[in-house]
C-alpha cells in the first residue's frame, strides 16, 4: 500500500470572475522511502495540491477526489479535529521562506516544543531533551544556547534548519517540502538538501519536493512529476526524465536550463509551445 | 574610442559604523575591502558570492546610491565620487540599476508609462509628448505591448515586471547597467525569457553588464568575466574560462560543488551513491 495516494484531484477557486480550476484531474502516489519531486513554473498548481491534501486551502477553493488516501486514513471525510491528529504529525510541511513561517515573538526552542507538547506526551524537562536533539540533528551549532535565541537572531539557512527540526519533531511518516531552498544561497541550498535526504534516508520517511529548479530535482529525487497549468505533463523516474523527456514541456524545460545551452540564445517554453502545441 | 575599459575601480572600500549602546562599543564594519577592477565596454562581468559578502554594496556603490569610503570609481573616463561632488544628471545617465525582486522595485500606484517616463523627467529636457513617444519605443523593445502603457504593476506577472524593471533602467541609454540578481525570483522558463531579453539590449545598445549572482549555471552562460567575493575581498577574478576550468580560491571550489547539477551522468551518480 503506499503511503500517499490520491486520484482524480481537482481544485477549484470561487474569484469573481466565476470558478478558476488551479488543479486540474491529476494522480500522485508516494511510498514510504521514497523522494518524489513535482516540477513545474508558477501556477502549474504543484503547491496547492499538497496544500489540498494538508487542509490548508481557504474556504473559497472546492476540492474534488476520487480518492484521497494517507496510510489508509481517507482524509476527505476527515473532521478537523481528526485532521489536526494526522497533520503536523504523520505530515508535515516545510514551507519557502523559513523566516516567515517561524514567530518572531518566541524564541526558537518554545516553538519546536509547542509542537511536541502538542502531538506528543513529552512534558517539561523531556520536551527541553528533545528540543535540543532535534536542533543537533539539523545541524544548528551550540545547541543549548539557540533554544532561547529568536528568528531574527538565526541566519536564514539557521531558521530553514529549525523549520526542518519541526516538522521531523513528531517522526513523521510523509514530509512535504515546498520550495526548501528557494529564498537561499546556492552553498546554504546544498546543505539544506543534504539534510534533507538524509533525514529522508535515515528514518525512511516518504518525501515530496516542490521545486521549480530542475537542479534541485536532479540533486534529491527518485521520480518527478511535471506539472503545467494545472495538469501532469509527465510523471517518471528521475533519470529517465533527463536521459529522455518525453512531454514537449519537459523538454522545453530541461533546455531552458543555462548549463544545456548550445548557441547563442536560450529556448524558451513559448519556442516548444508553439512547436510542440502543449 | 580611445579607451577600451569603461569601468575602472579601484582600491575601493565602504566601511559602516555600527554604534554603541549603553553597554556596547561602537566599531565599523568593512564590507567592501580594497576591490579594484576594469570592465571592458559591451562585455558582462559577473561578481559571485554568498549573502553578505559585499556584493551588493559594491551594486550601490556603482550606481552612486552608497558613496565609497576611500578608493576610485571611473564610468566612461567620469570620476565618481559623490561624497565630494554630489551626483549630476550627466553621471545619472551613465550607469543605472535592474533590482532582485521586481515586485518591491516598481510603485505599485504608478502606472507603467510613468515609471518609464520619470528617469526622463528627472534627467532631461525633454517635452512630455516626446517622454511618452520614447516610453512607448521602450515597451516594444523589451517585449511588452503599447497598451501596457496605462497599466499598474499589480497586473503584471514577475517576468513582465522585471521586463518593466529593465526598460526603465534603460530609458535614458545608460553606458553601464548593473544588475542585482535580476533573474533569482523567476521561474527557469521566465529566467531564460529574461537572459535573452538581456543578450539582444547588450548587442542592440552595446551596454556594459555588472551582473549580480549566485548562480553558477546563470554566470556560466552569459559572463565574460568572473569576479568571486567572500567576506567584502576579491577571492578570484579572470576570464569564465579560467574561473570555471581552474578556480584557485577554496571558496571558489565550493561554489562549483554547492552548485546542483542536472547533466544524466550526476545523476546516475548519485542514484548508484543512494543504492550502496
């Protein structure tokens, strides 16, 4: 059974010009210990549909599914308060810009150990024990002094590294990271990948890459899928996918990259569009 | 002409002060330490380093927005040094600047054809009819539309805002353009839009580029020449070639490697890597 898998997703946002569908019948599976990325520019949809499966949408988006499955748990009929148990928990997320997503009221040792006062029954002295393990595990110097250090106190890639011991906090069985690496330095950016795969690796945890640099694909995932508009351009391992794209798109974007330029000008999507027809 | 070099810098340093407060001592930070370079007229130089190493200030410097602490700085054979002289419509139209993020450079209540108008404004004589006439010309040189005229910023994507970034750099035919990141907060599909838009100014209009990165693949594909900073000093600088085939600084090396790489043989690499 995979740990992830839903069929037929569809998204829809009420705006006032009627309904726009961002997410457009489109399939994803992932297994445990397995990295999937998704692919794609912006508004292919590849972060509203994991936002989709976390509940994070706003009332105004109407989502659709043939099935929408997480260990057997159908998280379609799942009540909010059951939700609340499955997410932050057995999923979680890493969003793009870590300095955002963390308070800039409490420190960073009180916020990790929300979570696991939270989904766990760590209490007072453990939960302290188990702040400062996760912060040594994602690699943050002097990890007893940062518990009481604030945001922004951290360097960016510090505050991406907290975010990352939050969400393994509670063991998850599914990580969902969306753009890790964007709002960071190339050097930071390879770090950060790094611990990410390993953690990946070490506790076999499923995770799904959102990206849109072809480099960040090529450097984590197993399988990738390409998205476009709201729809699956393709779906493939990952070194098929660069040996030998098959969608048009695909192709369009892999030439797109600078390092596979072969003359004077950079193709661009619109080139294939118009050759291609996607 | 007689000069082939259209930038000169050298010796150049800023140092900010960082006060005290009750129970600190004040103490400056030099974040530019002793650069000295030439560019080329028509050629890109790329200066690559990580977050806080200088590269930006250097940006500010060149584009009289910071004035340097000490050391020169010489745009087509005119000294700049604004600390002493002050900035003139003549050094203004010299050099301009394309920013990072081009939904926090343009003014969201301000449509388009003013924002391409107001460098003219400020820097010329020029009629309003022939201000607007110019502004039009610009739209269609960077790829927008005449109709985008009226618009606001709001109504545009990233890409077709950076476009707008660019055209207003260009307005008044500046001899050199720095560019800070211009392509970081785009799509690649939009990235390669944005380069290419780049390639054919530089040769329609013979600029010169200071091009601001962290991208190595970005750096490789359209600079010239390389220069590499870490903690405000030049730790590397020569020809893309000799950067690329045989970067000398350590630092240096680990950009390349920090750098991810796409190519089928990598990627098998790695593959094999995860299965042992």
């Amino acid at each position: 059974m995979s740990l992830l898998e839903i069929r037929n997703l569809r998204v829809e946002f009420d705006t006032a010009k009627g309904p726009f569908r961002a997410l457009d019948g489109v399939d994803y599976t992932v297994d445990a210990g397995e990295v999937l990325a998704i692919v794609g520019e912006s508004g292919s949809g590849k972060s509203v549909a994991m936002l989709a499966t976390m509940g994070l949408l706003p009332d105004t988006a109407t989502i659709t599914a043939d099935k929408m499955d997480f260990e057997g748990i159908d998280l379609r009929t799942l009540s909010t308060k059951a939700r609340r148990k499955v997410i932050g928990k057995d999923i979680s997320m890493i969003f793009q810009e870590p300095i955002a997503s963390l308070n800039p009221c409490f420190a960073v040792g009180f916020q990790l150990g929300e979570t696991l006062k939270t989904h766990t029954g760590l209490r007072g002295r453990q939960v302290k024990d188990r702040v400062i393990e996760l912060l040594t595990s994602v690699g943050i110097p002097d990890p007893e002094g940062r518990i009481n250090a604030f945001p922004h106190q951290m360097s960016g890639g510090q505050c991406q590294r907290v975010m990352i011991a939050m969400a393994i906090a509670c063991q998850p069985k599914l990580l969902i990271a969306d753009e890790p690496t964007t709002a960071l330095d190339v050097t930071i950016q390879k770090q950060i990948l790094d611990l990410l795969v390993q953690l990946q690796q070490d506790s076999g945890m499923g995770l799904i890459m959102i990206t849109h640099d072809m480099g960040v694909v090529a450097e984590t995932a197993d399988r990738v899928i390409v998205q476009y508009k709201g729809r699956k351009m393709e779906e493939a391992d990952v070194l098929s996918l660069f040996e030998s794209p098959q969608n048009p798109y695909t192709k369009a974007l892999l030439s797109a990259l600078p390092e596979n330029a072969t003359g004077d000008r950079l193709p661009t999507v619109s080139d294939f569009a118009e050759a291609g027809g996607f | 002409m007689s000069d082939d070099n259209i930038l000169k810098v050298r010796d150049l340093y800023r140092t900010y002060d960082i006060s005290g407060g009750m129970f600190r001592k004040g103490s400056t930070l030099t974040a530019v330490k002793g650069v000295s370079f030439d560019v080329k007229r028509g050629s890109t130089l790329a200066v690559v380093g990580e977050s806080g190493c200088g590269k930006s200030t250097l940006a500010r410097m060149l584009t009289m927005i910071d004035a340097q602490s000490s050391g020169s700085i010489e745009i087509d054979g005119l000294s700049m040094d604004i600390a002493r002289t002050g900035i003139s419509r003549e050094m203004r139209q010299k050099v301009q600047i394309v920013f990072q993020n081009p939904y926090g450079s343009l003014n969201p209540r301000q449509k388009i054809g003013h924002v391409l108008e107001e460098p003219l404004l400020l820097n010329t004589d020029l009629p309003a009819a022939e201000r607007r006439d110019l502004a039009l010309q610009m739209l269609e040189k960077v790829g927008l539309q005449p109709e985008h005229y009226g618009r606001y910023p709001h109504m545009f994507s990233g890409g077709q805002r950076q476009r707008v970034a660019i055209a207003r750099a260009i307005m008044l035919q500046p001899k050199l353009l720095v560019l800070d990141e211009p392509v970081s907060a785009l799509d690649l599909s939009v990235q390669a839009q944005i380069l290419n838009l780049l390639a054919d100014l530089q040769d329609e209009m013979g600029l010169t580029y200071v091009f601001i990165s962290h991208d190595m693949s970005v750096v490789r594909y359209l600079a010239d020449k390389v220069m590499v900073m870490y903690f405000g000093e030049v730790v590397e600088y020569g020809t893309r070639d000799e950067v690329f085939d045989n970067p000398q600084h350590d630092y240096t090396k680990t950009l390349f490697a920090a750098t991810p790489k796409a190519d089928v043989e990598s990627i098998r690499k790695r593959l094999a890597a995860k299965a042992a």
